[in-house]
C-alpha cells in the first residue's frame, strides 16, 4: 500500500507540474460527463412529465369530445359534397347527448367507469364578490376517472344526482378566493341565477400549464362541479333547441343551427378494464354513435394513452440520441487521454530510465502512469459533474423542460469517468513499463 501510495503522489505531481496540459485533456471528459448528467436529467424529467400527464388524463381512458360549431359546418360540408342530389340527403344529427351514454354503456363490452361532462362559463359570486368561472355538470366517476380527492365534504349522493339537488363541489382556487376567513362547507355560492350548497372542497391539483395545453385540460382547481342533472335543469339544456325544430331532412332546418352549440354533453369519459382492446372499443363506439347520429360525426374521439405512448417513444429516440451524443464525447475524451499519455512516455522516456534503475518495477510504472490517467479523469468528471448540474437547471429555466438530476445520475457519470481513465490509460503505461532502462538512460 506504501509503494501504491508513493506511486499515486508521484502521478498527482506530474498532473501539477503540467496543469495546463492535465486541463486540456480533461476538457474530453469535462464535457462528456457534463453531457450525461444533462441528458439524464432531460430524460428523467420528460418521464415525470409524461407519468403526470397520464394521472391528469387517467389510465386506459377513451374520450369523446363534441366538434365545435364552425366544426360541425365543415362535417357538413364534406358529407354534402359526397351527397349527388337532395333527395339523398341525410337527417340531421341532434349531438352528442346523454342517450348515448346509455347506448355505449348498453352495448360496448368491459367498461368499467363511464362520466358525462358539461362546462358551463358562470359569473360565481358570494357576498360582495364576484368573479368568472366555470361550472361543469358532471357524475360522481368523474372524480375518479381525474384523479381527484376531496380535501373536506362529501361527493354527490344518490339522491342529489337524481333529483338535480343545488349543491356543489369547489375547487381548492374557489375556496380561497370566496371562503378564506370561514368554513366553506354549508355556505351557499351563486352561479348565474342558481344557489348552490358547498357540500365538498376538493384537494388541490399541482398542474403544468404546459401540460394543460398539450392535453387540452383546465385547471381543476378553479371550477365548481354541479350534477350533470342539476346543470341540464336548473341551468341550461341546449339540446331543448331541437324542440323547435320541424321537418329535420330539410337542408334550411340544418343551416338555422349555424353558430349554435347544440351539443348537450361537451365531452364523455371513458374508461376501460382492458388497455389492449382500447383502439378496439374507440372504433365500436365510433360506430354506434355514426349510426345514432345519422352519419354525422358532429364529435371526435382520443385515446389519450396511445397519444402519450407515442409522445414516449418519440422521447425515448430523443434520449437516445443525447445519450449517443454524450457517449462519443466519452469516447472522444478517452481517445484524448490516451494520446497524452502516449506522448508523455515518449517526453519521459529518461525519467522511467532513471527510476527503473533505481529499482522501480515495471508494475511501479504501470501504477504511476494508470493514476495519472485515472486522477485526470476523476478532476474532470467532478469538474463535469457541476457544469452537468448547471446545464441541467438552464435548460430547465430558458427553454421551460422539466429536468430532474438523481444521485444515481452523478454516482454513474463518476463511474463512467473512472473506468474511462482506467481503461485508456492501460495502453501508455505498460509501453512506459516495457522500456528498456538501459536504453531509456541513454536518451
């Protein structure tokens, strides 16, 4: 250990009298390291985002979203233009309605929760306050299906789903605006012209706007939640404006709909027992409500699962290329390393003359030439560790990408540094080792 010792101190003195030269060598590593930490954190964060995503959209999750009117009217125009004269022409469909809840439900194999939405834009107000909001008719699923809890209260009973009872559900954003200096619960909150009774506080939901746009989410902590009931009776149906329609087959009929929501339900949620039949059952769905709508898909479907499965390889191929990135820089750094050393014996080709005489062994040599190796790789893997943690944080800042930097991510990129300075610097220590001293004295 004495002799190992001796040797190791011999190697840190020669990386001191060439600092420059150490430091330039390093510069391979240095950067190689610094690229694997980031890249790691890149990945880990893009993992975290993805996994948050799935809990905002829930698992095995089906979605039937209604089209908007401007939407509707290009439908139209397209199944028009297929259409040869007006005698062929196609009732039309009244919207996405609570009947097709029932017939999915009826029909559709393996469901195993299934919640209808409405969102309404209300002006919320209590006591001198007031302020815009949304209030969405929903069924108790609901919360499951979006992973949301409640922090106090109670959910929906059986009774107020039945009878349109006014009660609600806020959200932690409603209860601090309207209830910050008393009890939330039991207080009455007005929605447009409607009283509600706070029967339930939902716990608050850490959201990524980012994440919200890309999946086409609100913010769940700002909305109150009303039974999909209480919402069509108490506040607005907009499927009662098919009452007033006569004579459905004719064309001027259809063009009186133009700019009108007419969709009772804005969105259904779905979700499946089995995630290998997901496709299977969006396509059986989709043929049911083709049919119930007479051929006309006023709505559209998405599995949010596949999208993010696909948004995950497509990240996957993208740390892949960082991690080749960093890999060659590796490489390139160890290439480095060994081309020093390699030029370093020849520099010293007398001072390993010297010292062999002076009865140093050939594993004397190999030792001393190894630590130099491994003591440049170990300076600029720590030095690589801190610009990584650095890149890491203004990737995060400037570009807005989530990056989380773990232990295991610094412990690998040391490792890799060490074994990459072990590895290369075998090579020019056992050619220093090999020489002979009578020979190297001469020189």
């Amino acid at each position: 250990m004495q002799r190992f010792l001796f040797n190791f101190l011999l190697a840190v003195e020669q990386v001191a009298l060439n600092r420059l030269r150490s430091i330039l060598t390093a510069l391979g590593i240095v950067f190689g390291v610094a690229a694997v930490i980031a890249m790691l954190a890149i990945g880990s964060g893009a993992r975290k985002s993805i996994l948050d995503q799935m809990k905002l959209i829930g698992v095995n999750n089906i979605v039937i979203e209604s089209l908007q009117p401007n939407e509707m009217e290009d439908v139209e125009e397209e199944e028009d233009s297929g259409t040869s004269n007006d005698n062929n022409k196609k009732p039309f469909s009244p919207g996405l309605r609570m009947t097709d809840i029932a017939a999915i439900e009826k029909i559709v194999p393996g469901i195993e929760l299934i919640s209808p939405e409405i969102e309404l834009n209300t002006n919320l107000i209590y006591k001198e306050q007031q302020r815009k909001g949304r209030c969405i008719g929903i069924d108790n699923p609901y919360f499951e299906l979006n992973n949301l809890k409640l922090a106090k209260g109670s959910f929906f009973s059986p009774h107020h789903l039945k009878n349109a009872s006014s009660v609600c559900i806020i959200g932690s954003d409603v209860e601090k605006r309207f209830f910050s200096k008393e009890e939330a619960l039991g207080n009455f909150i007005k929605s447009n012209n409607v009283w509600l009774k706070v029967i339930g506080v939902l716990e608050s939901k850490s959201l990524n706007n980012e994440s919200l746009e890309s999946l086409g989410l609100r913010d769940l902590n700002e909305d109150i939640y009303v039974p999909v009931n209480t919402l069509l009776v108490r506040f607005k149906d907009r499927s009662n404006f098919f009452k007033q329609l006569v004579g459905r087959n004719s064309r001027q009929n259809r063009g009186n709909n133009s700019g009108r929501n007419i969709h009772q339900l804005d969105k259904v949620t779905i979700r499946m027992k089995d995630s290998q039949k997901l496709q299977a059952s969006a396509d059986l769905m989709a043929r049911i409500l083709y049919r119930k709508h007479f051929e006309f898909a006023y709505y559209k479907f998405q599995v949010p699962e596949l999208l993010l499965e696909q948004e995950q390889k497509t990240q996957d191929t993208f740390n892949f290329v960082l991690a080749a990135i960093a890999g060659i820089s590796l490489l390139v750094g160890g290439i480095g390393i060994m081309n020093i050393m390699l030029a370093s014996v020849l520099e010293r080709t007398k001072e390993i003359g010297i010292r062999r005489s002076l009865g140093a062994t050939q594993k004397d040599i190999i030792q001393q030439f190894v630590s130099e190796a491994v003591f440049i790789s170990l300076l600029g893997g720590i030095i690589g560790i801190f610009l990584g943690v650095i890149a890491a944080n203004i990737i995060a800042s400037s570009a807005e990408i989530p990056t989380i930097i773990s232990a295991w991510s610094i412990i690998l990129s040391f490792g890799v540094s060490s074994a990459v300075g072990l590895i290369f610097g075998i090579v020019p220590a056992r050619r220093a080792a090999l020489l002979d001293p009578i020979t190297a004295l001469r020189t």
